[in-house]
C-alpha cells in the first residue's frame, strides 16, 4: 500500500485504476475540482499504450462515478450535512463529498466522506475531518477515523496505515499485528495475494563527518552535495527538486523540475522551471529572477538570458554588466577574465569579485603563454607586453606604459606569483597577487648571471624562500643563496651551490624546508634561514629519498638521515633506500637481478636477494613482489605477513591495505577482479569481493564499495563503522549518505512474515505462486518461498489475477509475448503484446494496433477484432469502435452498442460507463440504472426513469 499525499482531483483522478496487485495508501482530495473540469471521463492514467495493452485496459476513465468494486461504486455528490444553496456557493466542488451507491444505483451511503477508497473484501478507507478509518458496506464505522493515511484491506484482512507518522499493519479490528515496522521505513506497499507481498523502501539517512545521523522526510531523496555550507540537492517523491539543510529540513522547496551544477561552475545551481531557469546561491538563497537561458563563462562569470537583455553575472548571481549581443559574441574568456573586444576605442577587462572594469587600449590582445589567475595582454606588431592585471585587479601599465614590461617574453606562474623573464630567460620580476612587483632594482641586478630555481612546495610561512639562487657555470659570479618572501636576496659568497634536500612530491614537510649546501669546506644541510642543521663537513650529500641521503665521508659511501648520523653500508652493487633504515640491494649488475633488503640501523641483512620489487618500509611493513610476479606484506623482521597470493598490493593509508588477485584468465575483466582490505596487523577487514572500489574522506575515513551494491565505511585506522545489512553506503562530499536498499518479504493473516523479506525483486502471489527474480535468473515460488521452477530467460511478471506468467520481449525486432504456467513450463508464444491470462483468455494486441483474445493454448479469436478490448468479465467484455467503447459477448457481438466515451468492466452485475457530460450506472442489459450529471454547479445524481435521487432539493438558483 503506497502512502499518498493530499493531490487535487485534476490530478489524482488519472489513478483511480490499480495496477499489479498493488493497493495505494489512499491520500486522494477529490474536492478541489473545478468548474473547468466537470467532465465525467477523462484520459487513463496508463499514458503508455504498451502499457495499456499489457493490462488490458482503455484508454480513458470514469470520473463521476467510479468502478464498482464488491458491489458499491463510489460517487462525488453535495454534501449532505450542508444546505444546499451553500454547497452551489462553493468554489468548483468543494461543498461536495463522497458517497457510495449499490448495484442497484440506490445510494445506500450518503455523500458525508472527505475522500474514499474503493471496497476490497467488505470494507472501504474513509476520511472525515482529515482523519481515515474504515467503513462497511452501509457506511457504518468498522474503525475509527485516527488514522493520517490508510490502505486498502487485502485477501489476509490485513491493511497499512498511518498513524502520527508511523506505519503501521493492522487487521479488520483495527488492531496493530506483527513486529512493528523499523522507524526509518519510508513508504510501504502491501499487495493482494495469500500471503501479501509487503514491499519496504527506507527513508535517506546522512552521516555528517561528526557521525551524527540525519533522517530525511517526506519521501526526500539527497542527490548531491552543495556548497560548503551543509546544503543538498534533493529531490520529493514527486521527482520534484529543492534544496535541504543539513538538518534535511527543505531550505528551498522541491519546486523546481530539475537542479543541476556545471562541472566548470559550482558556485550556483541552476534550478529549471516551467518559465526557464533560476539562479540558487551557495548559501541556498533563490535568485528571483527567471532566466530564458544560463550558463557558465568560466569559474568566475556567468551569461544569463532572457528575451530583453544579455547579463553578465558574478558567483552570487549578481548582474555585473549588461552586454549587448555584439558584445557577447566577442566575448573572450582569458583564464578567470573575461575580455570584450566590441568597444571601438578600448578593451573592456571584467576583473573577477570586481564591479568596476577595467579598460586597456584597442589592439590589446591576450598573452599567448598561460598565466594562472593573472591577465597579461600585448600590443602592436610585435606583440610586447603592455599590461598586467593582477588576480585582485591591480594593474601595471595599460594606458600608462611601463617600460620594462616590454622585456617580458616569458611568464609563469609558480605557487600564485607570476615570474617574468626575458627573451634570454634572466629574471625580470616577481608579481604577488596584490600586483605588487616584489624585486626592487638593485636585486634584479643582484641576481643577474646566477640561475634561478622556484621552488614548487607552497609554504605560509612568509620566512620562506620563493627560490633558491645557484651560481652559472657560465658566470663568474660566486656565491648561492634564497630569494625571500618579500623579494629579498640572500646571497652567501662562500656557497658554491645549494639544491633543495628532497625535491620529490613526497617530501616531508621537514625536508622540503632543507637544502644542501656545497662548500669549499664540504657539503652540508641547511634550514630555510640559512641555519646549519648537518655540518658542511661532509665530502658530498645527494638528495634524500625516503629519510635517508648517500653520503661520500672520507671517501667511503655511507649513508645519512636528516638528522646527520652516518650508517654504514654493506659493499653491494647497487643501494636504495625505501625508507625508515630499509634498503634494497642488487648484488650484482645481471638483468633480473633480485633484490634483498638491509636494516643499516640494526645494521644487518634482513632479507638475502629473493625479491623482484620491494615497496616502501613504513609502520613495520613493505610490500614486496616474488619473481612469479605476485606480492605479499613482510613484517620488519622480513617474515610474511600476509602471503604473496595477489597481482598487486596498494597501501591505502597508515593502517590499511588494498590487495588484488590474479586474473583467473588473461582477458577476464577489471570489474571482474577480485580484492580484500587487510590491516597492518594482518587480519581481513574486507573479505574478498569483486570490484571492489575505494575512496578516502578529507578526515582520513574510508569508502569502500562493489559492484553487488556492497559498502562499508571504516575510519582511518581501519576499524568498520559501517557495514549496515543491505545498506549502500556513497560519499556526498564529506558527509556519507546511507540508502537503505528496498526489501519484499510476505504476510501471514497474524502480519507475521511468511517469506523473510529480501532486497530480491518479486510479485504479488497469484494462485499460489509468485516471481523471484534472483541474479541467475527468475524463479516460482510457493508460499512458503520454495522454488517451483526456474523460469526461462526473459522479463517476467506476474499480472494481478492471472493464470500465468507472462514475459515481453522482442524476436527479430517484433514484439512478443511468452506464457508460463504455474509448473515453470513455457505454454505460449505469439507475436504481439499480450495481457495476463485470466479465466483462460487473454487480450493479444497485434502489429497492426488491433486486438483479439487468444485462448489458453495461444489461438486467437478469429471474429474478434477491435481497436481496443477488454477481458471478459461476468460475461461481457468492453470492445472499442473508433473513439466509442460499447460491450460484446463472448461471440463477438455488441450487447451495449459503442456510444460511450469511458467505460469498466461488470462487477457484481454492472458497469460504469461515462459521456461529455455524464457518468452512468448500466445492467448486463444496457438499462441504465443510475445517471450523474452536472447541473447549476453541482453534481445531480438520478436513478432509473430520470428520478432525481440526490440532492434531494435543487438550489434557489436553478431554473
């Protein structure tokens, strides 16, 4: 039973039919209905006609008065608990209420009900004063209205309600049975059939990186993370969008078709509406203004559209400019600039957080080398440089010219400061964000004939060096040195070089402020000040890997660690380090040469030459590769620790490790590889799974998932917060969103499970059997959810009061449909898209749109061809004539000829059948046994003979 919200008649009427066995949570408004839309059939909520035809059902629907179900067709008439001239005063229909009228066309339950459901085994959801209960069959109260939402009885006397938010099973008393449902269940489905397939989804729950829980409502569903300010994009159970707090409470209601976020811009949501498009901040306010088109210039501007006006907007959706469309076609985007070229006289500049532009003179063009987040422009035939604009909008030159600007001919861009040299590549200045040149004249002429070394490593200390200054071995200029923060040059006359310590990416932060010095004294280490940390004594040092430097000390090779201790080094041919006193070493030259591994802390052999790779030593471990090529962990006294069975290991963090099998042959697939999560202390966190993915948080946490709809989440020393049972775990930004997968499981009479619920996909059960759709395939299952048979290879389904599975696929292009029977044994198969099979006839709709029966054994009614058809039903089935629906028999004869523009199939003797202007009660005969009409606003309900059964007077303003 599907809970449903309160919806307008224009609306909800289109899903009045029910479909597959499924009962819905009634929530229907059938008050609302207007003047403008009083007419008494209207389009089938099935807008698919494959769907239609599938099902067996017309085209168009009863809305006056609906189908008749066990006997009592409900009926929206004036309300008798209000006079009658008030209810003509009424907007539309909202003096009216719902009553139900017998198979009789007496109405034998006045119209005193808000909304109603149907009847389904003698009892009917009714609502007065926005509270639902059930009613019997002469509209007494069987149980009280406390319920927000209720369901429909099924064939176990069973029901879903809604109490205070809470979901609920009850039986025809009222009472709650079974365990209660988990509090974060969503939306609940309960299904006709013995037992009743109860189908559970969950509500969204959001972790936030301080593990509180977040449970979403009202059906909410994150899609995306929004900004830094803990904002989602979400979208309601109507697949309609707004914005949620981290509270998931909506802070911009699901109003909106769509919101979307450009890849190249994430400072604004784009949120579409029927009028076009709207602008939402990071901060989840709503740009009011209503754009025909928006889209991202670069990361910095935005052109937004409308039928009057181009507008250049900034990341908070602020109109800075408006552009004409000469101006917008020659649009120029120059890194976070914008530049337009339509101005006759100058080049418009728009600075990026700048209202105010900036103007260069006409001919200046783009520089033609990248430079990060400054603007350089040259001019003339030979293409000088006449201007810089800084990222903060300062400018150098332009209408004022500077003459060393001149000079440039290259430019980069090195940890936010743009570095100029000139065309034989000397240093011409360094220009800070603020557009500040940082080097005065005389340091400029400093620096002249030595070579300048940036340095990459991005430092907020502003002691440190930009770069480092070496002598040119074309020079004569002694002395190395740094150049500071602040454009400050320190150069000592008695370095004869200095290079960075350890230039890798993975220096240590130590590291990456230290650098060797040579002398004519020796080699030694410095801080960035200058300061000595390893005496200049030393013969040479090279560049640290890993912690550790080989050293030359009275001419013998050692090595030395960042603190200046000298170990010494076996006599082998060749020496690396993997860190923390480890190295690997070759004895010999020879191709394929294995490596050992030696301890020069301990000073020993740890392990003899059996290793074709060896990775890092860290935290006690490394990971090392056998000459068959597959790897495994050792310890630090180089026993294994975990076996060398896998194609590759990977060192996730500090604590964990990621290690992959082999391929089981040489082409199966990635996705198909099979890997496990193992700890430093060798024990299995995650047990082998195919495609197994993994992703770390900011905060060291780690997402671990597969392809079979597994995850886990585990901190950042691998112990596991969550691995919740059939529950997928995805990253959203830094927080985590928990998804719940849906569960089907099968009720008892007593609400207790008799099938265990499940995440497999499976039906309602139809004559003791019901479809489970397991990764092999789908099978039958009894009611006791024992497999029958295992179905052949296709789309099965299991249609509400069908014989027989049915499957619908496609044979040479064609469609076609496939009958199983309650044995697993295919029966039929025939061209066309047929329906359920429901007494031993089924409707085939054939190439050519037109529709027959065809019987148990597939052979179709040669007398029977109609556009559109129905099953039969108490005799007689509704067959379609052009735009009319009228009623055969089982021969093929039209018994109620076709006049009418909706009709249902015969229940307990009679029928529903609606014109323009009036819905109608018909016998198996035609007679017409009760008749709505609209008349001086209201709805009028007759009986047989033009009686007028309701209201029982007509308001003062009728003729």
């Amino acid at each position: 039973m599907k809970l449903m919200n309160l919806k307008p008649l224009s609306r909800a009427v289109r899903q009045v039919i029910t479909v597959g066995g499924t009962v819905g949570l009634l929530g229907l408004t059938f008050a609302a209905q207007a003047d403008t839309d009083t007419a008494c059939f209207g389009p089938s909520n099935l807008t698919d006609a494959t769907l239609r035809a599938e099902t067996a059902q017309p085209a168009t629907l009863n809305i006056c008065i609906r189908p008749v179900h066990d006997g009592r067709a409900a009926v929206l008439l004036p309300d008798a608990q209000q006079a009658i001239d008030d209810v003509a005063l009424e907007k539309g229909l909202d003096g009216h209420r719902w009553g139900f009228l017998d198979n009789r066309g007496q109405l034998v339950i006045k119209p005193v009900f808000e909304q109603v459901g149907d009847y389904y085994y003698g009892l009917a959801a009714a609502q007065q004063k926005g509270k639902w209960g059930y009613i019997d069959n002469t509209g007494n109260w069987v149980i009280q209205p406390i319920f927000d939402k209720a369901g429909n009885f099924t064939q176990v006397d069973l029901a879903v309600v809604n109490n205070a938010g809470k979901n609920e099973i009850i039986n025809r008393k009222g009472q709650t049975v079974g365990k209660p449902l988990d509090a974060l269940v969503d939306d609940v489905q309960l299904s006709d059939g013995n037992p009743a397939r109860l189908a559970l989804n969950y509500k969204t729950v959001l972790l936030s990186p301080d593990d509180k829980r977040h449970v979403a409502n009202d059906k909410m569903e994150v899609v995306l993370r929004f900004g830094q300010s803990g904002l989602f994009i979400a979208r309601d159970a109507d697949q309609g969008y707004g914005i949620a707090s981290q509270n998931l409470d909506w802070r911009i209601n699901p109003q909106f078709s769509n919101i979307t976020l450009n890849d190249s811009n994430t400072a604004l949501a784009i949120a579409k509406t029927q009028d076009g498009v709207q602008l939402i901040r990071t901060d989840g306010v709503l740009n009011d203004k209503t754009y025909q088109s928006v889209s991202p210039l670069n990361d910095k501007f935005w052109l937004a559209k409308t039928a009057e006006k181009n507008s250049l907007l900034d990341n908070d959706g602020n109109e800075i400019a408006s552009l004409s469309n000469e101006a917008v076609a020659g649009l120029t985007v120059q890194g976070e600039f914008l530049l337009d070229n339509s101005g006759k006289e100058n080049l418009t500049v728009f600075v990026p957080g700048k209202k105010q532009i900036i103007t260069l003179p006409k001919g200046s063009v783009p520089f033609d080398q990248p430079s990060g987040s400054f603007l350089l422009t040259t001019r003339g035939d030979q293409h000088k440089v006449n201007a810089i604009i800084s990222p903060d909008g300062s400018l150098i030159g332009g209408a004022q010219p500077v003459n060393w600007l001149a000079q440039v001919n290259n430019a980069e861009v090195i940890n936010g400061r743009l570095w100029l040299h000139d065309e034989q590549g000397a240093l011409i200045n360094i220009i800070d964000n603020a557009g500040k040149t940082l080097l005065n004249a005389k340091n400029v002429a400093a620096l002249n004939d030595y070579r300048i070394q940036p340095l990459n490593d991005q430092q907020t200390d502003k002691s440190s060096p930009l770069a480092l200054i070496r002598p040119d071995p074309d020079a004569s200029k002694a002395g190395a040195g740094f150049i500071r923060a602040d454009g400050g040059v320190q150069i000592e006359g008695k370095w004869q070089d200095i290079e960075p310590a350890d230039s890798s990416e993975s220096a240590r932060s130590g590291l990456a402020q230290q650098f060797i010095v040579k002398t004519a004294q020796g080699t030694g280490v410095v801080d960035a000040q200058g300061k000595t940390l390893i005496p200049l004594t030393e013969d040479n040092i090279a560049p640290f890997i890993n912690g550790y430097a080989l050293d030359y000390q009275d001419g013998k090779l050692t090595t030395i660690d960042t603190h200046g201790k000298h170990f010494a080094l076996p006599n082998e041919f060749e020496l690396q380090s993997v860190g923390n006193g480890w190295f690997r070493f070759r004895e010999t030259a020879a191709e394929g040469a294995l490596w050992g591994i030696y301890d020069v802390v301990n000073q020993k052999v740890i392990v003899g030459p059996n290793y074709q790779s060896v990775g890092t030593f860290e935290n006690g471990l490394a990971d090392v590769q056998l000459p068959n090529g597959q790897w495994g962990i050792i310890d630090a006294g180089g026993k294994l620790l975990v076996a060398p069975d896998y194609a590759s290991v990977r060192r996730i963090n500090n604590a964990l490790w990621q290690l992959t099998l082999p391929r089981k042959t040489p082409d199966q697939p990635a996705s198909e590889l099979q890997s496990e999560i193992i700890a430093n202390d060798g024990k299995v966190r995650i047990g082998l799974t195919t495609d197994l993915n993994v992703n770390q948080f900011n905060d060291g946490r780690i997402l671990a998932t597969s392809a079979e709809g597994q995850s886990w989440l585990l901190d950042a020393q691998g112990n596991i917060e969550l691995h919740e049972q059939q529950t997928k775990i995805t990253a959203v930004g830094d927080w985590v969103k928990l998804s719940r997968q849906p569960q089907i499981g099968y009720l008892n009479a007593q609400g207790i499970w008799q099938i265990q619920p499940q995440i497999l996909p499976s039906s309602a059960f139809v004559n003791a059997r019901a479809l489970r759709i397991q990764p092999q395939g789908t099978e039958l299952i009894d009611e006791k959810g024992e497999r029958v048979a295992a179905m052949p290879d296709g789309n099965w389904q299991l249609p509400a009061g069908s014989d027989m599975s049915v499957s619908y696929d496609t044979e040479d292009g064609k469609p076609t449909t496939r009958y199983v029977d309650t044995t697993g044994k295919l029966v039929i198969t025939t061209p066309g898209i047929g329906s359920g099979m429901q007494g031993g006839q089924a409707v085939l709709s054939e190439a050519d749109g037109n529709k027959t029966w065809i019987d148990a054994q597939g052979h179709p009614s040669a007398a029977i061809n109609f556009s559109g058809l129905g099953l039969i039903s108490e005799g007689l089935a509704f067959a379609q004539v052009g735009e009319n629906y009228g009623y055969i028999n089982a021969q093929g004869s039209f018994v109620i000829p076709p006049v009418f523009n909706a009709v249902s199939a015969f229940n307990s003797g009679v029928a529903i059948v609606s014109t323009a202007k009036m819905s109608m009660m018909l016998d198996a005969t035609g007679k017409p046994l009760a008749r709505v009409d609209h008349e001086c606003g209201i709805q009028v309900l007759y009986g047989s003979g033009n009686t007028r059964l309701w209201p029982q007077t007509m308001p003062v303003k009728c003729p």
